[in-house]
C-alpha cells in the first residue's frame, strides 16, 4: 500500500528553501548572543529556585480577605520557588506580612517557556542574566539557584562593580567577555554548555564575527545578504552553530549560486525567500531551484510537477495546498477513496495499485499506510503468518503467484536436507537459529525483503545443490526409488530429475518424505550393521566419521548425517572386504580336508578371491552333506571333532555397507539369509545308529531325517 505523499507540495518549497537558508536570522542572533535562556530551561525542569527581590515591596495581604493567597513581596527577602511542568503549578514559599510567612501556594498561570514568573498571583519577567522585572516598576529583584545572594557588590571577579548597572556595563565590553562567562559559569549563572559557546564567540563580540560584526543587529545585517553567505556559513561550521543536516543544505544553496542559479524572485533570507515561494504561481520557479540545489532527485521534481497544477487547479483532496494539509486530511480513513483517486489521476500510484488500496481501505496488516511502513512490518519475522493470511484474504497476491510462492516454499523443504552447509548457515544469518525448524514447519513465509535474501542464499550454493541432491538420488536404495516413482507419478519423471533436470514445486514434498524415509532407514541399517562389521571396519568408519558420532548413532540418538556418510562407507569397503575374506579362510582352515577341497572346486583358492561369494554358505552346507565320514563302530562321539559349522562361515552379503541416503550397497547379487541350507540328503545318515554319532555339523540334518 503506498501513501499519498505529497512532498513537494507548493508551500512545502518555503519551508525547504528557508532552511537551507540557515535561518540567517537566526545565526545572527547566535552570534550576537553569548548564552540562550537557560533559566527557563532550568525553572521548567521543576527544580528549586530563589526569587530574591531587591528593590520592591508589594503588599497585596488584603486582597479578598485573609484566605487569599496573595500576600507581600518584601525587598530584602528571598522566596523559595518551584514550578510543576506537568501540573502548571507554581509553589511559593517565603515572609508574607498577612500570614507570618508560611503560605504556600500555586497558580496555572503563565509559563517559564515564556519568560515568566507567578508569585502569589504576580507575574513577573526574567530573562537570561536572571533579573526579574516587574512590568510597571522595573528591575524588582534577580534569580538564584542557592537561598544566599550571590551578587554582592562590589564584585571582584568583574571589575569590582558595585551595582546592577555597573556590572551590566562592565560584562557590554567585548575586552571583558571571559571573565563575564568564568563568573556566570561558577555562580550557576550560565551552564557548562553555554560558557564554552560563550568563550568560543568571545572573537565574535571583539568584532572579529563574519564581516568583522559585533552585535546581533550587525551580525544579522550582515548574513541576511545572500552574497555573504560562504563567510557566514564558514563561521557557523567553525563554531557548531548549525545542525549537520541544515549546513549541507546552506553549502547546497551556495553551490547552486556559484553555478549561475539564482534565488526565486531574487530572494534574500529565509522570510523573503518563505513568501515568494509561498505563492502558487511561483511553484515552478521554487521547484526548479531546488533540483538545481540538489533538494529533489529528477524523479521528485517530476512526481511533483505532475500534483502541482492539481493543486492550483483546485483538484486536490478537500483543497489542500501544503504536504502538511493534504497529510493531515487524506490520514483521516473517511477520505482514503478521495485521495487514492487523486494519487491515481496525478500519476503517483498505478491504478493497480489504487485498486489494492481501495479494497484494503488505505491500511495494510498492522495498520501500515505505505509501502516503505508495509514492507517494514512484513519483513518482520514475528509479522509473517499475518501479512500472508492478510494478502490472501484481500487476493492482494494473484492466484498464480500464490500458488508460485507456496510451491516455491514446498521446494525449499525437500532440498533443506540436501542442502550445503552454506546454504543452511546462510538462512540462519539471515533469519535466525530457528529458521529451519519453521521452514520444514511450512510456518514460514517470506516477506518482499526475506524471498531476496533467501533466493541468494540458494543461488551463491546453486552448484553444491545440484551436485548433492544428484549424489543422493544416485545412492538411493530399491525402496526409497520405489517411494520416488509412486510419488512422482508419471514415468520417467525421477530419471529427468536424475539426469539434472529441476524438480516441479509439487514434487517438493514427494522428495522429502521419500528422503527422510531413506534416512531413517538407512540409519536403522548403519545401526545393525555396525554390531556386525569386523573391528578393523568399525575402526575404519570412526576414524572417518569420528568415534563420538559413530557411538551416537549406535546408542539410536538423533545424529545429523548427510550424504557424506556414503562416501565415508564406500572408502571403507575395502577395510571390509578384506577382514570378509580372512574370517572365511580362517574358518576354513579348519574343515576336513575332503570339505576344503570340495569347496575349493567351486569357489577356487580363497586366498586369491576379492570377494567372498553371496552363496558361501550354501555351499559350505553342499560340501558337508556329501562328506561320508568312515565312523567306526568301537569309537565314542565326544571323541568325534566337532569339524566346520556352515554358520562360522559369513555369506557375502552380510558384509554389505548399510543402505540408505549414506551410499550404494558393496555386495554383489542376491543370497539367502544367513544359515539356509540346501535340502539335505537323508541316505548319508541311514547307517547311523544314532545321531549323536554325527559331527555337531551335519547334526541338526540328522535329526531331520531321523525324526529325533
């Protein structure tokens, strides 16, 4: 939502040339004035202070009788004083002829803002050197911020004056202006802050002002003409006198001049300059001079050449003249159609945009009023959820770039785990610890501001993506493929993602179910795996994973792990390999001669093989079931070697490598499970008087045939 802003209004042009005016004025009156009237500051903060009066009596204890607060000012006396800003109060305690002296009292009359005591309901003026004037009677008296009197003469420190007067005339000679400030600084009399200011003008007031001024009114004279305006702007840098921001205005104004500008109406000050360009019909010219100036950007300048015959003409909302105005009247919402159709005519807002407006009735979530306050308020993490639902209930988004953004954030979801660690710390950068815990949420919805960083996020680590995402999809076990293409649906669509092709946004979440299904399970098989493998495996996997991770996953704690794991396990299939073969050839050192020969016929030599076969077992079982051992009849079965189990023997694929998101699987082909058996031959065991008489190895088929 954008608000009517109209910046460059006519009368606005016044204002902002009047500033870069410096207000010379007001910099005359700096330098002719060595301290500001702090005591007003001083009297408004509510603190205590003493009114001690001079040279004046007024008795007024009779004044509707002896209730009434008035009471008598005595010369010679001191009066305790408090003004209450919140309350407008002012408290006054002191000798009161009519009531012994113990009244208190306040009024809400008169303000020290405006120079001005109220004592028992007499006003009183006071001004920065803090004497107080009485309007009929003069100076009645002066001010002190401790009960005593400070200024008793005759005073050393200034010349030894020994009067009001004589001092007054003593600090008006500009040769004594350090030992006037020295004094009012450590009498309460000027703070700390305008002492220094004071010292640094002490030049000013020996004449040595811009223009050798030494007054306010030569000082003024001299800076209100324009072709003195870097002399001027030059002292005022020196000394502090102008805010940052209005002195890069003046320098503007002064550049503009040296450029062959000249001022609307040729201007002079701040009060000429305000009233010429206050004119209407003058609007033109004041525009022109403040984009040569610098004051308005070309865009500025040309929005404001587009409402200004607007405004002359009459046709602005409820006949405003000024930015002031026509802010004040288009912030009421009962005028919020008026001034968006005003907005639209003078080109300010698109009409699309008007529309948005008009159906929100001028006010975005959280009451924002324009696009800079909107977008502030929505990029706010806390705001997101209410921005969204806001834009989806006004359709302030359009159906497709709805459906655009939804999908976009399904697609982040999926690729959260296969995303780089970049990516990850990126987001966390940018939006918080808690980001991905609301991203897989589907909680999070990015503001205008959050789907720039977010896309950068991705695009910086675009490459690492696409490699990984590739990585996992190509280590995918048969189930976890199987999860992808019913997903997926349509034939062929997980070999296009595969061959490097963009997944659609509704298969977002098909990819990430599927693949936190694959990691689960891989993570249950690296698990049973791991109480299975060889120590030289385990080793080997610890080494590259680290031993603290490995012991983790094997207790079934939440490990994080990603496709590296793959890698870690391929590396380590060798490791693993070997320590197969070597368990094999160990076992089968120990079989009967008749049995080594008989699997050696059709495995060949096991010290030679790079592999063990998937079906070792099976056929171990082959090669004991057609041994015949020559048992005699006189010897006895515990003496009988208990020969090979099948069993010692692992099959291939008990040493594959956990599946899952990790990595492909190491064995080859297809077995049975450990310990299956070929059918056994029951006439090998029909000479046997008893089972028991068999080798442990072959005892188990015995019984079988013999029914034991």
């Amino acid at each position: 939502m954008k608000k009517i802003n109209f910046n460059f209004a006519v009368s606005n042009f016044a204002v902002l040339l009047a500033a870069a005016f410096l207000s010379f004025s007001g910099i005359a009156a700096h330098v002719a004035t060595a301290a500001d009237n702090a005591w007003a500051d001083y009297i408004n903060s509510g603190k205590t202070f003493y009114v001690i009066f001079d040279a004046a009596t007024f008795d007024d204890s009779g004044w509707q009788g002896a209730k009434d607060p008035m009471g008598t000012l005595k010369a010679g006396e001191t009066y305790t004083v408090v003004y209450n800003p919140a309350t407008t109060n002012w408290a006054v305690t002191g000798y009161n002829e009519g009531t012994g002296g113990s009244l208190s009292f306040g009024y809400k009359t008169t303000s020290p803002k405006d120079g001005k005591l109220n004592l028992w309901g007499r006003v009183y003026a006071f001004n920065a050197s803090g004497e107080v004037v009485d309007s009929a009677y003069g100076l009645v008296g002066h001010l002190s911020k401790t009960a005593k009197p400070q200024s008793v003469y005759p005073i050393k420190e200034l010349g030894s004056c020994k009067s009001e007067a004589d001092c007054k005339s003593y600090c008006d000679n500009q040769n004594n202006i350090s030992a006037c400030v020295s004094y009012g600084e450590k009498n309460g009399l000027l703070t700390k802050e305008q002492a220094e200011q004071s010292k640094k003008f002490a030049d000013v007031l020996k004449g040595e002002g811009p223009g050798q001024c030494n007054s306010k009114a030569s000082c003024e004279a001299f800076c209100s003409d324009l072709k003195n305006i870097d002399s001027c702007l030059s002292f005022a840098e020196k000394h502090d006198l102008i805010p940052a921001g209005a002195l890069k205005e003046a320098k503007q104004v002064a550049q503009a001049l040296k450029s062959g500008a000249t001022m609307p109406g040729g201007c002079k000050n701040k009060e000429s300059c305000s009233n010429y360009c206050a004119v209407s019909t003058h609007a033109e010219e004041c525009l022109g001079f403040a984009e040569k100036a610098g004051f308005v950007s070309a865009e500025e300048a040309s929005l404001a050449r587009k409402v200004l015959p607007l405004i002359n003409s009459g046709e602005s909302p409820g006949g405003c003249k000024t930015k002031a105005e026509c802010q004040k009247y288009c912030d009421n919402d009962s005028n919020t159609t008026e001034c968006l159709n005003f907005a639209e005519k003078a080109g300010l807002i698109s009409p699309e945009d008007a529309a948005i407006a008009k159906k929100v009735g001028g006010k975005g979530p959280g009451g924002c009023r324009s696009k800079d306050t909107c977008d502030a308020f929505c990029n706010n993490l806390g705001n997101q959820e209410v921005c969204f639902q806001f834009a989806k209930e006004h359709d302030i988004i359009p159906s497709d770039k709805l459906k655009e953004i939804e999908d976009g954030m399904g697609r982040m979801r999926a690729g959260l785990k296969q995303s780089p660690k970049e990516v990850i710390q990126c987001l966390k950068d940018n939006f918080g610890e808690n980001v991905i815990g609301q991203i897989e949420s589907g909680k999070f919805m990015p503001g205008p501001e959050m789907g720039a960083k977010i896309k950068d996020c991705f695009e910086k680590n675009m490459g690492k993506m696409v490699e990984q995402l590739q990585g996992a999809l190509n280590q995918a076990p048969p189930e976890t493929v199987a999860c992808l293409e019913k997903g997926l649906g349509e034939s062929g669509e997980l070999e296009k993602i595969k061959a490097g092709e963009a997944p659609k946004p509704e298969q977002g979440d098909v990819l990430r179910k599927c693949f936190e299904n694959m990691r689960v399970e891989g993570m249950k098989k690296f698990q049973e795996g791991l109480g299975q493998m060889p120590e030289e495996a385990r080793a080997c996997i610890e080494e590259k994973l680290g031993k603290d991770k490995v012991s983790a996953i094997e207790r079934g704690e939440d490990v994080e792990i990603g496709p590296e794991i793959g890698q870690v396990m391929q590396g380590c299939a060798g490791t693993i390999k070997e320590s197969a073969l070597k368990m094999m050839e160990d076992r089968l050192s120990g079989a009967p001669p008749e049995i080594r020969d008989c699997i050696k016929s059709k495995i060949g030599d096991v010290s030679k093989m790079t592999s063990a076969p998937s079906n070792i077992q099976e056929i171990i079982a082959g090669c004991m079931a057609n041994f015949k051992p020559n048992i005699p009849a006189s010897f006895k079965p515990e003496n009988i070697p208990e020969g090979l189990k099948p069993g010692d023997i692992p099959n291939g694929e008990d040493f594959k490598i956990p599946s899952g998101n990790f990595g492909p699987s190491s064995g080859e082909g297809s077995a049975p499970s450990a310990g299956v058996a070929p059918a056994a031959d029951c006439s090998l065991f029909a000479s046997v008087p008893s089972c028991s008489y068999v080798p442990e190895a072959a005892r188990d088929m015995c019984e079988k045939c013999k029914g034991d």
